[in-house]
C-alpha cells in the first residue's frame, strides 16, 4: 500500500510562461500526483532531496510502483526541467519563483517550498525564452 501523501494539482494558465499547465504544490520530500500528460493518465512519485554538497535542491520522478524514472534532476528555476527526457513522455516542467521578490538564482535548502512553484503539462509545452 503506497502511503505516500498526494497533491492535489490544479489547472492554471499562466502569464509567465503563456500556457495552460498542472499546478504542482511541493507539500512535502516525497509524495504523488496524478496528472493527465500527453492525453494520458499518469501517476508519478515525485521525490526532493537537498544535496548540500552541491547547494541545489534535485528532483527523481518514480512511476507509481516506486521504479525510478528518471533521477536526481537539479532544480533549476525557470527550464525545463524535463527537455532532455522528452522521449519519455513525462511532461514538460518549469519551477518559478512564487513573486518578483524572489532574488535568489536557486532555491536554497530553506525556500523550496514557500517561494518557488512547479508546473507541469505537456511535452512541448513551455516555450521559455
């Protein structure tokens, strides 16, 4: 039995990034969703795990049988995360600051949760630039 906590996404358009994408509360280090991507249903384990060595928060996606997808992906603000991993079909995915207050380049081991945001929806989603 997977006793994991799930979120609870939510469809939001954005302005910063001009599409429609899920809504991805960080409610906690380890925990599922379950996302409709690609015109498919999709449950994910996402995993967050501070390494302080390298000072970044880094994120693995486990497919609901707790099988490693894809590992230890650095948090970098505003890329997609996933561009590389594409021909998985996971998604596209981007975390954004919270506000314009937010001045720092990486979330430190403190802010992850109150000041950044993911977003998640399809493959070629984002357009950042």
């Amino acid at each position: 039995t997977n006793s994991l906590q799930p979120c609870i996404s939510t469809i939001y358009k954005t302005h910063k990034i001009g599409k429609i994408m899920y809504i991805i509360p960080i409610i906690a280090n380890k925990f599922t969703c379950n996302l409709d991507i690609n015109g498919e249903n999709k449950t994910l384990i996402l995993e967050f795990n501070y390494n302080a060595v390298g000072d970044m928060w880094k994120m693995s996606i486990l497919n609901e049988i707790e099988e490693v997808l894809i590992s230890n992906i650095p948090l970098l603000p505003t890329t997609n995360l996933l561009e590389q991993y594409s021909y998985m079909n996971l998604g596209s995915a981007v975390l954004i600051p919270n506000t314009d207050e937010v001045k720092e380049e990486y979330p430190s081991m403190n802010t992850l949760k109150d000041n950044y945001t993911l977003f998640w929806g399809d493959n070629n989603e984002l357009d950042i630039e």
